[in-house]
C-alpha cells in the first residue's frame, strides 16, 4: 500500500484515469481505508491539485485551475 507522496500520487492518477470518483471508490481502487484517503483528499484540495465535483466525486484540476476532462466510455 503506497503512503505519504506516493499515495497522493496514486490518488490523483486513479482520479485522472476513472475520476470523478469519491472517496470510498478512490479507496476501493487503491485498497486503502476510506478516511484515509478522504484525509489525503482533503490535502491535495488544498493543494489545489483536486477538486470536489457536487455530486460526482472528486475531480482532478489542471495547472489552469480548470477541471481536466476525463473520457466516457
């Protein structure tokens, strides 16, 4: 299970390539505890690298400060 960077990486990967996805899906995808990954959720929102989509999860945020675009299938 990766920690610290590495799960804030693994978060905004899984984010970029299925998001949005919430946070017990983020932690589905990585095995990790929900709150775990709430918490580092909550980081990268301050970070400003994700942002919380109403009612769709949490969606990545590109370095324009706009919401990447993440293919349907």
């Amino acid at each position: 299970m990766p920690h610290d960077s590495s799960l804030q990486e693994a978060i905004l990967a899984v984010v970029t390539s299925k998001g949005p996805l919430t946070s017990p899906e983020i932690a589905a995808e990585l095995e990790e505890h929900p709150l775990t990954i709430q918490r580092y959720c909550r980081q990268l929102q301050q970070d400003e690298q994700l942002t919380q989509a109403v009612g769709r999860g949490y969606v990545r945020v590109d370095s324009d400060n706009c919401f990447k675009q993440v293919a349907s299938d």
